[in-house]
C-alpha cells in the first residue's frame, strides 16, 4: 500500500527528501508575499529523534521563505504494544506557515 506515492518501505530520509524537493518547487512557483503551508513531523527513528520540523525551516529559510507561524495538531494515535518508550512522545504534528518572497517586516 503506497501513499502518497511513498512506499511503506521507504526510509525517513526519502520521505525528507520528498518534503525538501516539495518545499523547492512550492517556493519557486509561489508569487511573492504568498504563503507555503508544510505539514511535518519531528520523529523518534532508531531510538535518535529527527528534528523535522527544523530541517524543513532551515532548508525553507536557505529558499528565501520566511517562517510567520506554526500550529501543533494533536495526534490520537496511542503508544504502539511491545515499543518501550525512550524520549518524549511525538504525538503530535506540525503546520508551519512560511511566506515566500515576501521581504522581512
């Protein structure tokens, strides 16, 4: 079952790369003074957390795109049986809010 065009095998490093190579387009095609809405999530893999939603503003930033917002949506999802917890749960995901071209304010 592929969503999105991304395999459940893919790696959390391809699906960074898909995000990244999103981010470039979207800033790109976007009009300036426009907005670019990214959904991402900082995520625990082999027990070192990503911290996602740095990378994509880090990388958004490098584009020109200023961050003006972030929103944290609540997950429901509970803790998966047999997984011993190590960091803090990441329950939850994260809307950034980035105008592109815009110029400082």
């Amino acid at each position: 079952d592929d969503g999105y065009g991304v395999a459940s095998t893919a790696t959390p490093d391809d699906r960074l790369a898909l995000i990244v190579a999103g981010i470039t387009e979207a800033v790109r095609v976007c009009r300036p003074g426009g907005y670019l809405l990214v959904k991402c999530q900082d995520q625990v893999c082999s027990g070192r957390v990503v911290w996602q939603t740095d990378l994509v503003t880090t990388h958004a930033a490098g584009l020109g795109a200023r961050k003006v917002d972030r929103f944290d949506l609540l997950g429901h999802r509970a803790q998966p049986p047999g997984r011993r917890q190590v960091h803090a749960r990441r329950n939850h995901s994260t809307l950034l809010v980035f105008e592109v071209g815009g110029g400082a304010r």
